[in-house]
C-alpha cells in the first residue's frame, strides 16, 4: 500500500482544505482607469462582489476627475482598459490612440440640475429658451452651469442642448468646466446657478438644497444619448483575449445587478462614489434613477453615438473625424450574450 511521505503530510492537507491554488502565471492584471462617478458602476459592482479576482483578473485601478484627463493618461502610453465617456473615447481615438469600445455602461444619464433663481425661473417659465432669457433679464447676468471639461460626456450634451434643441447658443449662458467633486460642492455653495451632470450629484443636490430641481434630461437635452463605455487598447484585445471576455462577462452581469437589485449594489458603489460621505440611501435613490439607465449592448448606443460625433466634429472638440465602425468592437459582448444564452 501507498504511504505518503511524513514530510509531504502538512502540504496535503493544506491543500485539501484550501482547494486548488491559482497560480500567479493564471491571473491577468490590467491598469483601469475610472472615474468615481454612477454611470460606471458595473467596475464597483464586479470588485464589491469580489468576481474580478475569482475571474482571475487583478484590476490596478487608478482613478481620474474627468475624462478628458484620463485621455491624457492614454496618449501618455497608460491604462490598459477604461470606464469613461463615449466622448473622451471618441477624442482619444481622433488623437490617434488605438482604443476599442468594447461595451455600453448606460445612457441617457445627463441632467441639468438648477437652484436658486434659475430654478425657480424654470417653474415659472414652461419654456427652457425664454427661461433662460428670462432669468438674464430679470438678474442682470447669464445662468452660470457647471459642467465636466470640454468633450466630456455632460459638456457635449449642454452644448447640444443649447444649440441644436434651444436654437440659443453656447453664449447665452456662462459654462464653468470643473471636475466632479467640485461640480456639487459649487452647487451646493450656490457658487453656480446650474450644473450639466449625472448621478449622484443630481439627487444629492436636490436633497440638500431647498428648491433645486432637474429641468431637463438627456432624454430632451440629448435623446439616446451615449454615456458611459468600457474601452480597451487594442494591443490589450490581442494580448490578453481571455481576460478581456471575462471582464465584459462581469460587466453584463454587473448591468443586471443594478437594473435588478440597486440595494445590492449600492453598499458597493458607495465605496468609490463621493469617498463615502454621501448616505447608502441617497446612493440607492441615484441608482434608481430616470438618469440611471444601464445597459451594456454596445450595439444600442451607435447611432446616438454618430449623432453626438457629428457635433462634436462641428464644434471643433475632435482634431479629425473618427471612424465610428472603426471605434467600436461588439466582438466580445456579442461572444459573452451568445455565451450565456447557451448556458
């Protein structure tokens, strides 16, 4: 009969109650850049319920005010995948960089947020141009909104707004670019009188600030509109093929997560949204939403996608056209949906 050796005895039995041990060599460690906002919540939701690491992926995450900084970060040579606006995707790609949206992350996530007398304007004036021509009117100056920089996601859709929707222009109101955090602390210092914005600084504001009110949604400002992607260099798609099926795998079941179970989510996504000081209840609210609309099929923001490029190529945010056929790679979401579908 078989004797195991004495000295090999304590690793046996280590290893029998641990499992199979995986090896360095079976993780895949990938640099993501993000930005501590809402409509990214799929990274939040995937690292609270510690499926990355059981995946066999080791997210380095690093984490930007805009995303416009985050294109910078990539013409440097960094990150390997992105959670960021279709907008800062778009510019990357005109600046030369080899990125590839690989999936959706939401859409239609924009509101424009007012307090003070600009909202009380909008209460009393039905419509948005002659309100806002009202309150510079009435206070001697134009509405000052807050918003994220230049060829962000939230600036884009102000601008469409005011131009192709009020027929008023960008100069009828005074646009102030900042990063997230100093959007809502802006706000609520009453050091703006408006903010183009998402999530969670849409219900924070309105629940600290007596009569602020969201006057108007992506759905009016933008319809369709193109919000939040996962992006991913193409060298990445070539060396780490496996990793990157199983990263979009994660990100669709982390969309259903938080269409299905907010309160699931929200403990998770409060761990990197406003550094923990807003309430588990006001993240819970944010995720439920009208500007909490997930998704994940890439295929659903395309021609909303054209739509907002066009601008953007009008109004001179893209150094040259970007090829939107070219942009895109519904190769691995489409892999995972039919994956799943046969499971």
């Amino acid at each position: 009969m078989f004797r195991m050796p004495r000295f090999l005895a304590p690793l046996a039995a280590l290893l029998m109650a641990t499992g199979p041990v995986q090896g360095a060599e079976d993780t895949t460690t990938l640099e993501v850049g993000y930005m501590p906002i809402l409509p990214v919540a799929q990274l939040f939701v995937m690292e609270g319920e510690g499926w990355t690491g059981e995946a066999g992926l080791e997210l380095e995450l690093t984490r930007f005010s805009s995303g416009p900084a985050m294109v910078q970060a990539l013409a440097a040579g960094e990150l390997d995948v992105m959670y960021f606006g279709i907008g800062p995707a778009m510019v990357a790609r005109a600046n030369g960089v080899p990125i590839k949206v690989l999936a959706a992350s939401i859409r239609e996530q924009i509101g424009l947020v007012a307090r003070g007398e600009l909202a009380d304007t909008f209460a009393r004036v039905e419509d948005p141009a002659e309100a806002i021509a009202r309150f510079t009117e009435e206070q001697g100056r134009k509405p000052k909104i807050a918003t994220f920089p230049r060829g962000s996601v939230p600036d884009t859709v102000l601008r469409y707004w005011l131009v192709e929707h009020l027929s008023v222009g960008e100069e009828a109101v005074e646009i102030v670019a900042m990063g997230a955090d100093r959007v809502q602390q802006a706000l609520l210092a009453g050091a703006v009188d408006a903010a183009s914005i998402l999530e969670p600084i849409l219900t924070t504001v309105q629940e600290r600030v007596e009569g602020a009110r969201v006057v108007a949604r992506a759905d009016e400002m933008l319809p369709g509109q193109p919000g939040a992607v996962v992006a991913a260099r193409e060298q990445v798609l070539v060396d780490h093929p496996e990793a990157m099926h199983a990263l979009i795998d994660l990100h669709v079941r982390a969309t259903r997560v938080l269409l299905e179970e907010p309160a699931r989510a929200a403990p998770h996504v409060r761990e990197f949204v406003g550094k923990r000081l807003i309430s588990l209840d006001t993240v819970e609210a944010a995720l439920r939403s009208p500007s909490s609309n997930y998704l994940a099929d890439p295929h659903a923001i395309r021609e909303a996608t054209r739509t907002m490029h066009d601008f953007q190529a009008a109004q001179g945010t893209l150094k040259k056209p970007v090829d939107l056929e070219a942009l895109f790679d519904t190769t691995l979401y489409d892999a995972v949906i039919g994956a799943q579908a046969g499971s």
